[in-house]
C-alpha cells in the first residue's frame, strides 16, 4: 500500500478572502507542479447544481495545471477510477454522506486514496476523512445510511472552529461540544481546524498549517478527563495516526 496523501481544509474561506483564495496556495503546494485530472465530487451542495459548483471551484483555481472533473451520479464512479486525485468540496457533511453511501462510493474513494492518489477536501469534504461524521457542525438535513466516514484518518475533525460564547446564548460552546464526543468515545481524538488553516498528510507526516491555533481534544489513557492542547503552525501531529 502506497502512503496517503491527504489535505483538509477548515473551509473555501477564511476571514473576507473570496473563494478557495487561501487554500488555492495550500492546494498547489499540496499537489505541485505536474499536470493531473482531479475527479471533483460535489454531493455536499444542496441546490444539486453540480456543474456550477465545479465551475466555481475552477475558476478559483485557474491557471494552476489541473483538468478539474465534475463527478455526477451517472458517471461518478468512471470519473473517479480515471482520475489522478480526489476533491470534496464543502456544503452539508449530511447530504455528502448520504449521497456516497446512495452511490456506492465509500470503498472506492477509500481503494483510490489508500492506493496513493491525493485526496483535497474543505469543510464537509475534510469532515468525511475522519472515521465518523459525529464532530460536524451541520444540520442533519437528511440521513445517511451510517455516520461511519472514510476513516483516512484516525481521529475526527471539527471544521470552522470556532469556540465563540454569545451573550444571552445559553446553549453549549464549541468545546464543550467536543468534549461531550470525545467523553462518549474515549480513545478517540477530534482536531479543530479554524477557517484557514489545514491538516496535510504527505510522506507519512502530518501536519497542521495556518497562522491561528488549531485545538487537539483528547482524553490521556481513557481516564475521565478531558484535554484540550493548542495547537500551532508546522505542529507535527504524526502521533495521531
């Protein structure tokens, strides 16, 4: 089995950046310079507007030496096996697990990334990396047949992280939040990306890359205590996997 290759991104934005501005510098470092066919799956979007969405995404990423491929449920697993890497753009994690399990694709997608070709997710696309979708921020429009994910990673992932107590809100905090997962799942570990920042996987390290601190939630030896660790730019988080 060749090593994985894998980036997830917090999100297409990061503060007032347009589209895909920020991680556009972390995808061409990912991928580098040699020209290669990315099988673009975009179940996450709601409106079902599938051609646009992919549009949106090459125009973000115009000029870098990439044939962007728009995976439609007739044709998604052909585009899939003729491609070099794998993109999951964000939207609603609910729907995008959905439609992968509706499809079939859960082991194809797993087969092609385990096999060595890149695997870029943002926001929902980064959220099915891990082994279940328990740590996403969104509603659950619709069910899918298992919270089981890709599993490529080991741990979970909680995009868009934000740790923000409103006034006058008295529903639970982010961390909180995650705490209460990582209670009910001892052993497992969930990595909070802030909007611009990333998790690289290349050459059997892993990586956490962006100017804010990314938090690691975790429980030492499965004792009833929950640790929460900053986490910086360049952070080596190989332990994990």
């Amino acid at each position: 089995m060749l090593s994985k290759r894998i980036l997830a991104l917090s999100s297409s934005r990061a503060d007032n950046s347009s589209y895909l501005e920020y991680a556009a510098w972390y995808i061409k470092n990912f991928l580098g310079s040699k020209a290669i066919n990315i099988a673009f799956i975009p179940f996450a979007s709601v409106d079902n507007n599938y051609t646009d969405y992919t549009n949106k995404v090459g125009i973000a990423l115009k000029g870098f030496p990439l044939t962007i491929n728009v995976a439609m449920p007739e044709n998604v697993r052909s585009v899939i096996e003729k491609s070099d890497a794998i993109m999951v753009g964000g939207g609603n994690t609910f729907k995008l697990l959905h439609d992968i399990y509706q499809l079939n694709l859960l082991e194809i997608i797993r087969n092609k990334v385990n096999n060595g070709a890149p695997y870029i997710g943002w926001s929902a696309g980064a959220n099915i990396i891990g082994q279940t979708i328990g740590t996403t921020n969104d509603m659950p429009i619709i069910e899918p047949k298992s919270f089981n994910a890709l599993g490529l990673f080991p741990f979970q992932i909680n995009p868009h992280y934000i740790n923000q107590k409103l006034e006058g809100f008295n529903g639970e905090t982010r961390d909180q939040r995650l705490e209460q997962f990582v209670k009910l799942n001892p052993g497992i570990s969930i990595v909070a990306l802030p909007e611009g920042t990333a998790l690289q996987l290349k050459e059997n390290k892993l990586k956490f890359l962006g100017e804010k601190p990314g938090v690691l939630f975790y429980d030492e030896k499965n004792f009833d205590i929950i640790l929460r660790k900053e986490i910086t730019g360049e952070t080596d988080l190989s332990f994990l996997l």
